[in-house]
C-alpha cells in the first residue's frame, strides 16, 4: 500500500491518525513489537545496560538482554488506506515511569504486553491505564521455553475487568503483532462508542 494513494479517479484519502502506546515490563518485548510492524524505520533511545544499574535493573528471566529503553520507541502502521497508527513503546523501568503522563497525552489506547515468566511486572501498566480510563488490551508474549497458560488462568492472574481482551501473540512476527493492533483500535472504538451511548441516555 502506498501512503495517501486513493482508486484512479478519486482524490487521495486524508488517514485518520490515533496514538497507541506499547505498555508493559522491562524485557517483555516492546521495542521488538514496534520494529516487528513499523513501516518507517523505529526511533529508538535505547542504551546499554551497564554495572552500575544491576541494583536497579531486573534481568531475573531476561539474562540475555543488553539494552534498554530510556525514553521511548517510535513506529507507525497504516493498517488501511484511511487508518495511520502512531506506536509509542514506553520505557519499562520504573526509575522512567515519569515519563508515562507526557507520552499517553492523546492515546486512544494501549497494548500492554504480558511475559508468564515475569507476569508482575506488567501489573503497574495495568494499573495505570485502568485509572486513567485509557482502554487497553493484554497482549501475552509467547516467549519460546515459557511456559503456557490458558487466557482464562492469565486473565484471573491479573484481576482484568471481563471486558479487556486478552490476547496470545509474538511481538516478533509482523502479523502477529499487527492482530494485536486491530485489537486495541476495535476495543478502543466500542469503549468510545459505549461512553458516547451513556453520555446520550
């Protein structure tokens, strides 16, 4: 698909842009998942991880990680010719969550990705989109040597509402990764959708 090209003989199609966030724990897969579907070279500000944060930086199931996010991830998806995502990954420490408030100004939404071997560390991102009323899907990284779940036993393990889809995927894989996309945009249209409905009743 190329940007903003419309049928022969109709003007070119202005996108509609929505702002989605990639949420979740340190090591869980976020940057991966903005570079598995970016259509444009990901912005990344990731740095090496250094001796001096070993007291600070987890990396209890993820030993072989190096980097880590410090600002954000920066991608962008055209999931159809009139829909443009703008993907913003979220640093996953806790010493950056400082930085949530400036980057989830404007999200309709948020993906929160989910690791089985490190499922508490995706409870802060739960909770924060959960008091900011920010609609969000979990995305369960299918991590290889994980053990797996059924969703029904992930979802109790994380207390969601019944209404918060939970979805398995590879952050990895393009396709993958894009399924939880459409997720968090059709989940994100039913909860506008449902607040309009009781703003009119």
């Amino acid at each position: 698909m190329i940007f903003g090209r419309s049928e022969r003989g109709k003007p070119p199609v202005e996108p509609v842009t929505l702002k989605m966030l990639v949420a979740g724990g340190f090591g869980v897969g976020k940057t991966t998942l903005v570079a598995a579907v970016s259509e444009i070279r990901p912005l990344r500000t990731e740095e090496l991880l250094t001796e001096a944060g070993r007291p600070v930086d987890d990396t209890s199931g993820v030993e072989g990680k190096h980097t880590t996010t410090v600002a954000m991830d920066f991608g962008r998806i055209t999931l159809r010719e009139d829909l443009v995502l703008y993907l913003f990954g979220t640093p996953g420490q806790e010493r950056f969550w400082f930085m949530w408030d400036e980057l989830s100004e404007g999200a309709l939404g948020a993906v929160v990705l989910a690791d089985t071997r490190r499922l508490e560390d995706c409870f802060a991102a739960v909770d924060y989109f959960e008091r900011r009323a920010i609609p969000f899907v979990i995305g369960v990284n299918c991590f290889e040597g994980a053990a797996r779940y059924p969703a029904e036993t992930v979802r109790r393990a994380l207390d969601l509402d019944d209404d918060v889809p939970l979805l398995l995927c590879d952050a990895r894989d393009r396709e993958s990764a894009k399924e939880v996309l459409i997720g968090v945009v059709q989940h994100a249209m039913d909860h506008a959708a449902e607040s309009r409905q009781a703003i009119g009743t």
